[in-house]
C-alpha cells in the first residue's frame, strides 16, 4: 500500500494503513491535526475502542464528538468542554434574567394602563354630562 | 492527601501497583471514589491522564481531573455524543432564549411607544415614574409574562440523564473566572471542521473526498 493511501491515523502511527482499518474513514489524510488531537487526548487505541464498539452507522458522529472534545481539551486543559458547558450555562442565566426583566417592565405597563383605563371610564361615568340626574 | 499510608488511591488499587507517596493520581482519586478513576482510565487511559496533569500547574490539576471525570462519565453513558451532546443542547436552548429575549424586547418597545410622558390629573401615581397616555392599547398584556419557564432564577442544567451528570459534577468555586471573558461563539464557530464529509455506507471509507 503507498504512503499516499493511508489515513492520517495510521500515517501519524507510521504504520501500513490496512484495508479494513476502522480510523481510515473518520481520519482522512487531508485533516492530519484532527487525529493529532484525538491521539493526544484519547490516545489511538482507546478512540479504535471506542469506535469498534459502536454500530457502523453511529461511528462518524462519534468520531466527530470525540474529536470536538479533544480539540476543546487541546485548547483548554484544565476544562476542555466542560469550560463550554459552563460558559452555556452562564449565558442562558443571564438571557433568562433579561427576559425576566423585561416581563417585569412589561408588567408594569399593563398595570399602568389598566389603572389608566379604569380612572378614564370612572370619569366618564361621573361625568356632569351624564343624564343620571333623577 | 486523599491516600494515607496504608491505603492506595483508587488510580493504584485500579493498577494494581503500589501507590508511592509522591503518586500524581492519589490527590485526586480518593480510595473511596473507585468509580471515578475507572471512568477515566476507560476514557483516557492512566498515561494520557498522567501526561495531561503534567503539564499543569498542581492548582490546577483538580479541576483539570474532575472535568476529566465528567467527561469520561459522559461518553460512557453516551457513547456516541458524550458532551458534545449537552453543549448541542445547551447551544439550542440559548438560541431559543435569545429569541424569546427579543420577542420580549420588541413586546416592551410597543408599550414604551405607545405613551408619552405627561403627568395627568388623573393619576394616583406620581412617583410611579412612567405615565401614559393610553390609548386602546391595553392589549397584549400577556407579553413574555405567560411563559413561565422562562421566570426559573436557579441554574439552568440540561434534563433526563445529563442533568443528573452535571450535578454530579462538582463545579463548585474552582472555575477560573477568567473563563467567563472566553468567546462562546468564536470556539463553536470553530468546531464546524470537525464534522467530516462521509459516505452513505461507512464500509466505503475510500470514497471520502480527499479533497
């Protein structure tokens, strides 16, 4: 098999590329850094596992999750995707403040026109203009 | 010290080796938490883990293996998406907010231009602070109010079986805040490369474009 033909795993590893090598299809040799981060936070046996032991059909979305989270690793150590989780978390406590914010302004509006609405109809009905004189 | 002299970390006690005073994995892996360094020894494998935490200052070791835990934690119990599921959750979820935000926004512009601020004879109110000159816009009162959901003031966590995961992990006070100045979007904008271009049937794997 020529150097060409092998998946950047096992180009990575220095090692031939067999036929039914089962990183060849989620690590193609034109994304050589996508398997230096799985290799170097998953190691390339545990991620061999760890695909072998999914359905084909679910191996390309895992290799995918598996690569993201090595990657968020790569570039944060101490947290990985963790950091992003919390980062998510944050945000949504801050977006969900706003709109109780806001809900509460709009509260207040209503409360506003609603009393403005019954003083308007309170007037109109002690109006002088009334006909209720007896 | 999680380990005392007589007692191995549960890194060791996993090994099967003597845990040597100076072990990397024993402040860390406590001899009562066995499940702990099982789920990433599985996930990670004890080199890659002892590699990581080298790397790292010490005070930054415990929360590099917690989160390490968790994410271990994670893929065993979804092998497939691990995480990378509760962030796709967590991403949507903001999204919907985001747009709930500014369905509310545009809600309270309606009602901040249907008034203008005239004190009135008429108005018990004066320290109120807002006067309006209603007109018949006394509808849509409901505004944002009617979702409930939305008025949830303890930490959000992602449902079902995730949720239970997130508490497990103890965040705590150990985040650095620094963290909290790092662009979201810029980082997931980023993660798009890692979905790979595959054929319909995954035996074919010399039919991905190489390009």
């Amino acid at each position: 098999m020529s150097n060409s033909s092998r998946c950047a795993a096992c180009k990575s590893l220095r090692r031939k590329c067999p036929q039914d090598c089962v990183l060849a299809p989620y690590f193609p040799s034109n994304n050589p850094q996508r398997f230096s981060w799985v290799h170097k936070i998953f190691g390339a046996s545990k991620i061999t596992k760890m695909l072998q032991q999914l359905p084909v059909e679910l191996r390309g979305e895992a290799a995918d999750c598996m690569a993201m989270e090595a990657y968020l690793r790569v570039e944060n150590p101490v947290y990985g995707s963790v950091g992003i989780i919390y980062q998510y978390q944050q945000q949504i406590i801050e977006v969900q403040n706003e709109i109780i914010k806001i809900n509460g302004e709009i509260a207040v509006y209503n409360a506003l026109l609603q009393h403005q609405q019954l003083q308007q109809h309170q007037d109109s009905f002690f109006s002088t203009d009334n006909d209720f004189n007896l | 010290m999680a380990s005392s002299s007589n007692s191995p970390c549960a890194a060791c006690k996993f090994l099967r080796r003597k845990c040597q005073p100076e072990c990397v994995f024993a402040p860390y892996f406590p001899p009562d938490q066995p499940q702990k360094f099982a789920n990433v020894h599985k996930v990670f494998g004890a080199s890659n883990v002892t590699k990581l935490l080298n790397e790292l200052q010490p005070s930054q070791r415990e929360d590099a293996v917690n989160s390490l835990a968790y994410e271990a934690d994670m893929r065993l119990r979804d092998p497939v998406y691990g995480c990378v599921g509760v962030i796709s959750f967590l991403q949507h979820r903001l999204r919907q907010l985001q747009m709930d935000l500014s369905c509310a926004k545009s809600e309270l512009s309606k009602y901040q231009n249907l008034g203008i601020t005239a004190a009135t004879t008429h108005n018990q109110h004066p320290n109120m602070g807002i006067n309006l000159i209603g007109g018949g816009g006394g509808g849509g009162g409901g505004g944002g109010g009617g979702r409930e959901h939305h008025f949830h003031h303890h930490q959000f966590f992602p449902r079902e079986h995730q949720q239970q995961m997130i508490r497990s992990f103890d965040a705590g006070n150990n985040y650095d805040t620094g963290l909290l100045a790092m662009n979201v979007s810029a980082s997931i904008g980023q993660l798009s490369q890692f979905q790979q271009p595959r054929a319909a049937a995954g035996d074919d794997r010399r039919t991905i474009d190489p390009s």
